[in-house]
C-alpha cells in the first residue's frame, strides 16, 4: 500500500470536514423545522389541551396509589402523558405570558404579531386575518407574515437558545 502524500491528506481532511458541516446544517434545519411545526401544532391545539389539562389531577401517584395496582405499567405511562401536558400548558401560559411582556416593549408590528397570536390562537372568540387586517388597516397579507413570525419568536421562548439560533442564521 502507498503512502498518500501531504496534498492529498489535506484534501480528504477538507472534504470530511464540507461533508460533517452539510451533515449539521441538514439536521439543524431539520431540528428547525420540528421545532416551528410543534410550536405551530400546539398553538393550533391549544384549546383541547388547555381545556383536558384543566382536569387532570396534578397529583397522580396518589390517584394511582388509591385506586390502580402501581405495576400497571400501562396506566402509569397514560397518567405521566397527563402530567406532562398539564405541565406542558402551565409552560406554554407562561411563554405566552413573555412573550406579551417581550411584545409590550417593542414596536407596533411586535404588538400587532402578539395581537395576532393571541386572537388567532389562543382566546376563545377566533379572528380571521382579515378581521385582525381591519382592526389594524394594514393588508390580510401583513397579517399572515405576522402569523408566521409571531411563531417564529413564540418558539424561541418555548425552545430557548437554540430556536434563537435559527433566527440569526
């Protein structure tokens, strides 16, 4: 077997090092995307999870203790599903709860994104984005960009520094 020389080395270096970035950038994007769809899917449930997260008894391994035999292994997976989505929601009310103060502090649009948000999402009586266009007299297109970006950041106060990395690159 020949030894390779100096040159050839520093080019399989370089192309392992081109392959190892592709490979991150293809799983950062892929870990971005994840993050936006959950964001968007949670805000899209957040009704029926509030709502079912309201009747779960926060204490479950007393419920378990009373009532189940504990080796159920089944039903300790179900209520720990329940646990976790209450927690999850009391989480998520919190993040919105930042990201209202966050929105407070800054221009009209982030105001406006907040708004949008809110009343697209979270509160009982749903607007359209045109109903949100004509309260603010900007487009139904404004809008829906504003859709897109308020969960764009509202992601970042439920995923942290890694959702923030996503918006500087």
């Amino acid at each position: 077997m020949s030894e390779l020389n100096e040159q050839t080395v520093k080019d399989i270096a370089t192309l392992v090092a081109q392959l190892v970035k592709e490979e991150r950038h293809k799983q950062f994007l892929h870990e971005q995307t994840w993050r936006l769809k959950n964001t968007r899917l949670l805000l899209k449930n957040y009704d029926i999870l509030k709502e079912h997260s309201m009747e779960i008894d926060t204490d479950i391994d007393m419920y378990l203790k009373d009532v189940f035999n504990q080796d159920d292994l089944k039903l300790r997976s179900l209520t720990g599903y329940k646990a976790r989505t209450k927690k999850m929601m009391e989480y998520t009310d919190m993040m919105l709860k930042s990201y209202k103060a966050y929105a407070e502090k800054r221009d009209d649009a982030a105001r406006r994104r907040y708004f949008t948000l809110l009343h697209m999402f979270i509160t009982v009586d749903k607007l359209t984005f045109m109903e949100i266009a004509d309260r603010f007299d900007v487009s139904e297109k404004t809008i829906q960009r504003d859709q897109k970006k308020a969960i764009e950041e509202f992601s970042i106060f439920l995923f942290g520094i890694v959702s923030l990395e996503e918006m500087v690159s």
